[in-house]
C-alpha cells in the first residue's frame, strides 16, 4: 500500500503552489527583459531622421531608418544609382553590391559604355533621333520611304515603333511635348525644325504618334495647325482597344476612342 501511495501524484500545498507562480512571474519578467534589452539594442542600431542623404560618417537613410554600410565609395555608388529613374534605396543597394560581386572587366564595361554614350551620342541633325554621327542610321538608311514622315514625342517612342517592323518612313522627334503646367511649351521644342522640313521636304503624309495623353493630343493639334496650309496629309495613329485585350476590362476612353474610330468590317 506504501508503494502504491508513494506513486501517486501528491497535491502541492497552499503554499508551494504561490511558491511555483512567483517562479513563473520571475522567468516572464527575465523573458521580458532579456526583450527588452534586444529591442533596445535595435534601436541603437538604427537612427530615425528624416533625409535620406547620405552622411559624412559613411551611412545612409533607408526611408528614415539609417543603415550604415562603413564605406562611403560603396554609399556614394549606391547614391548614384539611387537617381536612376525606377531606382529605390534597396534597389540601389542591390546593384552596387552587385557591382562589387561581379569581375572588375565586366563592372568598367557598363563605366565605359555610359561614358562612350555621354561623349559621342547627339541628336540627329535632320530628325533629332540619336545619332552618333551628323545624321542617324535611320535617315541615313536609302531603303526608307521619304515620302512618310512619323512624329514621335522621344527617341524611346521610335524604337517602339521600329520594334513592330511596320514602318519604313522617316520620324521627326519632338523631344518632348507642349505641358504649360510645367512651363513647356512648343519653342521648347523641335516644332520649328520639323515645320521646315515638311515645307521644304517631299512628304506626302505625317503621322502623329504622339502619345494619346491630354498633353500629346494637344501638341498634335499644335503642329497640325501651323501645317494646314500645306499639302501634306496628316493621319494619327489609331486608338482605342488594344489586341488581345478584352472588353470587359477596357476603361470608358478605350472604349470611346474604339468607337469614334471604328472601322469597316
Ligand atoms: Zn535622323
């Protein structure tokens, strides 16, 4: 019976049970501690301020938390790439840490290859593309068809347009659009250069491939004032709904333009 007593689980006393839960508060206050010192040396770590500046000590903003990488060449790269276009603080890290990964050849090629772009490339001297001699590849092309002339906002816009294959005539680049809420307006751009040439040129029709925007519109409507006493047709290109899109998920202006431009069957 003694043995049997003795296996048997005991009830603890009134007192031993306060003894256990002062143990328990004891290891949750250590836990919470021990947290609380982590939590603290995180926030040493990091500094909230409100630039996202690099600092002389070597250390850069990230949002407003500073993130220091101790070498202020690797933090000046990671600045410059950060003023690209589409380029985040974490991205710009990224790419300089993948500069420094990557074998010295292949780091100085992309340094070479801005540096030959910054020091030879200019705009063509007839339609403004890129060029990297007097005139571009495309006006120096005696295939294109010179009677066709496209007018497109940017050189990015005619390498769109040459990526289809579905065009052979000349382009004239306006190197921007007329925007009066940015202070842009047409003697800002090559508006004059490109009335010169369609009344000087042999064009039989210009083709506005500004962008279809309020302010591309606009100056489309522009040029096509100041050539409308010449014979020159001007056509823009078609808008509306785009291939492979579905009705369903086109906006009200795609579905406008669709219509207002419909076509026979
Ligand atoms: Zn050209």
């Amino acid at each position: 019976m003694g043995g049997g007593r003795a296996g048997m689980r005991q009830i603890p006393k009134a007192g031993e049970i306060r003894d256990v839960h002062a143990g328990c508060m004891h290891l949750l206050a250590w836990i919470i501690h021990a947290r609380a010192c982590r939590l603290a040396h995180l926030v040493a770590r990091i500094t909230y301020e409100g630039s996202q500046s690099p600092s002389r000590d070597g250390s850069f903003l990230l949002g407003r938390i500073t993130v220091s990488t101790g070498n202020q060449s690797v933090n000046h790269l990671i600045d410059e790439f950060s003023k690209l276009p589409g380029i985040g603080k974490k991205s710009a890290e990224r790419l300089a840490y993948h500069v420094l990964r990557v074998h010295a050849n292949e780091a100085l090629a992309l340094a070479d290859a801005i540096r030959h772009v910054k020091e030879n490339v200019r705009h063509c001297r007839d339609c403004y593309n890129l060029a990297e001699g007097e005139l571009c590849d495309i006006c120096q092309d005696p295939q294109r068809d010179r009677t066709l002339l496209c007018v497109v906002e940017q050189p990015r816009d005619l390498m769109s347009i040459e990526q289809a294959s579905a065009y052979r005539g000349l382009y004239h680049v306006l190197l921007g659009r007329i925007a009066p809420l940015e202070s842009i307006g047409p003697e800002d751009l090559t508006i004059d250069a490109l009335v010169n040439r369609v009344q000087a040129g042999s064009f039989r029709e210009l083709i506005m491939a500004t962008n279809p925007t309020i302010e591309g519109d606009g100056t489309a409507l522009h040029i096509s004032s100041l050539l409308g006493e010449t014979d020159v047709e001007i056509t823009r290109l078609a808008r509306g709904l785009t291939t492979g899109s579905v009705l369903e998920f086109a906006n009200r202006e795609m579905v406008a333009d669709a219509l207002t431009g419909r076509q026979r069957f």
